[in-house]
C-alpha cells in the first residue's frame, strides 16, 4: 500500500493520516518532518537544506526528492502527506518507484472550499505538551484552556497561521494542484473525498476504501 495524499492546508490531510497510520500499523511522512528530521540530524542533504532556509528560500524541489527517495525504498507501505507539490516532484517519486519495480497504488485527494480552510488554519491551537490539535471554531477545549487529552493549560499557535500568509499558501498550492490531479488522473489513481465531512465519517470512508484496495 503506496499512498499519496493530496489536499490543500488545513484539509485535515495530517489528522487522518496519523489515524490510518494506527490502524494499518503504516508508516506516515511529510516533507516537512522529513527536512526537520534531516537538519536535527545534521546530515548532509539536511545542511544543504538549511542552507536555503536560513537564506529565506524555498528547499529546491532535487534536495525535496532526495531526502523523500532516501525514506520510501526501505518502506513496503508509507503514506505521502504533502509530497509531491509539483509535476517535477510528481515525475522524480514515479522514476524513483519505477527504478526500484514500484508504484503508487493510490491519490486521495481531499476537497475543501477555501473559506473554510481559512477558519480552520486561523483558527487551530495545539497543545505543547501532547501535540493535541482543536480549533476555536469548530473544535474547542471541553474545558477553556485545558487540554482534552492530557490536561495541560499550555498551547501554541503556528506563526505562519494568519490570513495573509494562508491566502499565499493556498494561491501556491492551487496553481499547483489542477496539475497534479491531471497527472494522476491519467492513470486513474485519484479517489476525491470531501474534506468538509465528519472527521470520523470520512475515516470510515477511507478505511473501506482502503481494504478494497489491498
């Protein structure tokens, strides 16, 4: 089971891949994790990537394959969140799969409208000391100020959730995205599901879907 997952930010793409994770005992990355993982690491593709960030710059899309390539060909199974951004991504993870007499046996794009994934961006705080998400929108606290899981009163919100730079993200990822669907479509790899659903409903959705395939 090869999956990527394709959605804008905020499309709770991270929550039900963590979820599904769990249950198929499924190995989940992200570039994100991945290029924090590498620097922390000091490895040398993780400073080559530090280099770009420190200067304010976007990690060019060869040192983004790379460090993806180098944790997908031990791994039977994995979930892709958020990789590939572009065609030339998309490309390099095909001949890297091709290479090694692999495949991607499934997209799951998520569909979200735009307004909505601004509340919830705008919106979302998390627990520092659990990592717990909610949101003041549409997933608060049971009790104010106090985490549901483990009860700590400490939480965080991401620097670069605001309205602003969320409009830019979003520009990005839908210049993007059309491409991307394309690309897959051809080979009839995407299955849509509609972000905006329950979130135990559209697990549920995953999952049966998920056992067809295997």
């Amino acid at each position: 089971m090869k999956i990527i997952f394709l959605g804008a930010p905020g499309c709770g793409k991270g929550t039900q891949a963590r979820k599904l994770s769990e249950k198929y005992s499924i190995k989940t990355l992200s570039t994100g994790d991945l290029l924090r993982s590498e620097i922390k690491n000091n490895s040398k593709i993780g400073i080559e990537a530090q280099k770009y960030i420190e200067q304010g710059n976007l990690v060019p899309d060869q040192v983004i394959n790379n460090i993806v390539a180098n944790n997908i060909l031990n791994l039977d199974r994995f979930i892709l969140d958020g990789y590939p951004r572009t065609i030339d991504q998309a490309e390099s993870l095909n001949n890297v799969l091709l290479d090694h007499n692999q495949k991607i046996d499934s997209v799951i794009y998520f569909i979200a409208n735009n307004d909505i994934l601004i509340k919830r961006i705008c919106g979302r705080f998390s627990c520092k000391n659990c990592n717990a998400i909610y949101n003041k929108y549409f997933k608060k606290t049971k009790k104010d100020n106090i985490c549901d899981q483990c009860g700590s009163s400490d939480f965080e919100v991401r620097k670069d959730d605001n309205e602003e730079t969320l409009k830019q993200r979003l520009k990005i990822f839908n210049d993007q995205n059309d491409k991307l669907i394309n690309y897959y479509q051809k080979n009839n790899l995407i299955y849509s599901i509609d972000a905006l659903k329950n979130e135990g409903f559209i697990f549920e959705n995953l999952v049966n879907y998920l056992d067809k395939l295997n």
